[in-house]
C-alpha cells in the first residue's frame, strides 16, 4: 500500500466516505493508504458503541491492517456548548482512551465549546477549566488531547489557542490544524497556522469558498483555504504528523448531513488530490 508522503501518515475521516464501517475502510484501501481516522461506525458514535460492537470495529480494523490516526470524539463540539454538563464529556473520554488502547492510538479530537448565552469572561474560565480537567483525565489514560480550530471559545482565534495550550500546560493538550474551517467560521486559516504551527500535532485537510455560514466545500486546491499554502508551510516547517482528509463533500456531521450515493468516490477524489498537493509542495520545499 501507498500511506505515506514527504514522511506524512495519510488517512481520513472515514464516516466522510460511506456510513457503514466496510465501507469506510473499502475507500480507504481504493486510495492504497494504510491509515484511518474514525468518528462514527455505521452511523453510532464511537463513545456511544456497546462492547460488542466496538469488538468487531477493532476486529475489522485489524483484518484490513489499517492503523487509527486519531479519534474524532463529540467533545466541547458544536452539539455540546459550554452549558451542557461536563460528565457526558468525561464518559466520552474514559470509553475513547479504552478504545484507543486497543486500535493502539493515542490522539481523541475535542473542541472548545460554543457558548451559550454567558459573558464573555465566563465562557473564557469555564471553556479552560474544563479542557484542563479533561486534559488531566487524558494524561490518566496515556491519550493527548488534539484541540481543533472549529467549535469552541479557543476554535478560530490562535491567541487563544496558545493561551489554552499553555495555561493548560500538559502535554497530553496539543493542537489539531484543520485547512479549511477558516472559510465557514471567518477567519485566514494560514495566518492561523503561522501562529499556532509550533503545537500543531494533527491535520485534517478539506477546502471551501463561500463566506462565514455559507461554505461550500470543494476538492483540496479549489478553494480559497489556500490549501497548498498550509501544506507548504506545514513541510517547511518539519511536520511529519498524520493528514487525515475530512473533505465534507458528502458528509456534514454538524448540517446532520451523512454519507451518501457518491460519497465514497468523492473521498476518494479528495484524497487522490491531497496525493497531488503534497507531490507539487514537496518539490517546492525540497532542499
């Protein structure tokens, strides 16, 4: 199998490509990579599966030889502002880090959670302390918490993302870079990663055009997420981290959007393009 490119792990979302689990690693094993990110297996959060149904995705994750580059978790996301209580969160953590265990990875996607309706300064203190707390229990488990730039008091603003890094000061909270939120929540997204780049961890690749509200996503290179730009920036710099395409062309999980008809193939595209992006970008950082 193909998987790796300038040193970088690829993989992808895999509920992006087709709801049900044998469908997900189908695409994945059509792109020739050998690496997986997982969210949901057949339409059931991973925090939600019952211990036989988590034993036979670890059983199909294993026959197809694929390895997990992260867990895509629920929270602090956009379903779950700043408001809802901190226990569903802390359950969620203690069932991924079992299941990170046993598909031997170590990274759980969060995000910063969306306020609902308290003042600023509230939000602030709240949002920190729990990722604090939640960072302590991730640190029990022997998991790192990746902090993505969407949802959340820290999502599309890198001073605060720093802060929460660093305020937090573990390092079982690192961040997650994700190319093309910044169309969708109205921010430069390569500015962003500029700031934040030096505790970036994870990426996830997908493109937009439109504005704040009303992106439309598009193949990687299409848009105006300056896609190339980051990837670019990201091997200059020395990442080797994992690139995990989320492309959202089929799949919207926050729109309640699933997979669907021609999902897969457009994952597949998305990824085929992603290929193209880093061959030209490796070339152009090359030595």
């Amino acid at each position: 199998m193909r998987g790796e490119s300038a040193g970088n792990q690829l993989a992808g979302i895999g509920d992006e490509a087709a709801v049900d689990l044998t469908g997900q690693i189908a695409a994945i094993h059509e792109l020739g990579w050998s690496a997986i990110e997982l969210r949901t297996a057949d339409g059931i959060a991973l925090g939600d599966l019952d211990a036989p149904q988590f034993t036979a995705v670890r059983s199909a994750i294993r026959a197809a030889e694929l390895d997990v580059v992260c867990l895509a978790s629920r929270i602090g996301n956009w379903a779950r502002p700043i408001t809802a209580p901190l226990r569903d969160d802390l359950r969620e953590l203690d069932v991924l880090a079992e299941q990170c265990a046993a598909l031997e990875t170590r990274f759980v996607r969060i995000m910063s959670y969306p306020n609902d309706g308290l003042p600023e300064a509230e939000w602030r203190d709240r949002a920190l302390d729990r990722v604090a707390r939640l960072t302590e229990r991730a640190a029990q488990h022997g998991v790192v918490l990746v902090h993505e730039n969407c949802a959340g008091w820290a999502g599309d603003d890198a001073e605060r993302m720093l802060r929460l890094v660093t305020e937090v000061n573990s390092p079982s909270l690192r961040l997650l870079f994700d190319t093309g939120n910044g169309i969708d929540h109205g921010y430069d997204a390569h500015r962003l990663l500029e700031r934040i780049l030096p505790h970036v961890v994870h990426v996830h690749v997908k493109d937009a055009v439109g504005s704040p509200g009303n992106a439309e996503y598009v193949l990687p290179g299409d848009g105006q997420a300056r896609v190339a730009d980051c990837l670019r920036r990201l091997l200059t710099a020395g990442y080797r981290g994992p690139l995990s395409i989320e492309p959202h062309l089929a799949t919207r999980p926050h729109e309640g959007l699933r997979a669907h008809g021609s999902a897969a193939e457009l994952f597949v595209q998305a990824g085929q393009r992603l290929e193209q992006l880093l061959r030209t970008c490796s070339e152009a950082v090359a030595p």
